[in-house]
C-alpha cells in the first residue's frame, strides 16, 4: 500500500513529466513556425529577384537559361526544407521516447517491487502462484523490451529511406538542369 507522501511524490513527478512534455511540444511547434517564416521570407525575397530577372529578359534563350537556372536550387531548397522539418520531428519525437522509456522503467521497477513484496508475504503453499506471476512479469518485459527496440529500428530505416529518397530527387533535378543546359 502506498503512503500519502509517495503518491504525493509520484503525483508532482507524473506533473512535471507532463509539464516538461509539453514545453518540449511547444519548443517543436517554434521551430516549425520559425522554418516556415524563414522559408516564406526567402521565397518572398527570390521570387522578387526572379521577376527583376524575368523583366530585363532580351531573347528567348536567355529566358530559357534563366528558367533552368531555378530549377536545381528549387529542388535542393525542398530537400533542405523537407531535411529540417524532418529533424524537428523527429527531435521531439526522440524526447517523448526518451521519457516514456523512462517512465516505462520506473513503473516497471515499482511493479517487480510489489511482486517481490507480494512473493514475501505470499502464504505457505503459493510459491507455484508467486513463480507464475514472475514469470508472465517477466515475459511482459521481455515483449515490450522487444517493441521498443523493433520501433527504434523501425525509426532508423524510415529516417535512412528518407534520406536515400532526398538525395535522389536532388540528383535527378541536377542531372535533368544539366541535359537542359
């Protein structure tokens, strides 16, 4: 049975948990914005230049150079956006792993202490009962121990297919500015 002042403690932990939580999510959606307010202002800014480009335009082969031209830093710009935006994710999403690993170990610490408890107390003739809850705790944490590595894993190749899918599209527009030119 837990006293007042442990479910005290563990009420202000699991508060600062959520609080902490939340700041994080918070500080995710800043940077976003602040990406997205970046990115707006530079397009705002090239777009500008590009039209000044377009109007002093003499002949159609200095348009289509200059249409050309767009097209590498374009796609190089998207796959920069797309890589932040990517590493913003997955930054917080790193930091909720980290603490439901956390939190996950420590209730799972608590638990094996009521179990170990429970097994002391437990009265003569229980001990195949007692065997058996060990045993299925034990499995438990066998099988969410295997989870978290299997999304872990999951987690480095979606990020490695990212990245194999940017410098792809970045190499394609590179080679396809390239035969235009």
């Amino acid at each position: 049975m837990m006293t007042v002042e442990q479910l005290m403690a563990s009420h202000k932990s699991n508060m600062e948990t959520l609080f902490g939580l939340t700041s994080k999510a918070f500080e995710g959606v800043e940077k976003i914005v602040e990406l997205n307010l970046t990115a707006s202002k530079a397009a705002l800014a090239e777009a500008n230049t590009h039209t000044q480009s377009m109007l002093s335009v003499k002949d159609a082969q200095e348009l289509l150079a200059l249409q050309s031209g767009l097209f590498q830093p374009l796609a190089e710009k998207t796959a920069a956006y797309s890589r932040h935006l990517y590493d913003i994710a997955t930054g917080t999403t790193a930091e909720f792993g980290k603490n439901f690993e956390g939190q996950a170990a420590e209730a799972q610490k608590k638990f094996m202490g009521l179990v170990d408890s429970a097994a002391k107390n437990a009265p003569a003739g229980s001990e195949s009962a007692v065997a058996i809850m060990k045993s299925s705790v034990a499995a438990a944490t066998n099988a969410l121990e295997s989870v978290q590595k299997a999304v872990k894993q999951a987690t480095e190749m979606a990020e490695a297919n990212f990245n194999a899918v940017a410098a792809t599209a970045t190499n394609a527009t590179k080679q396809a500015t390239a035969k235009k030119r």
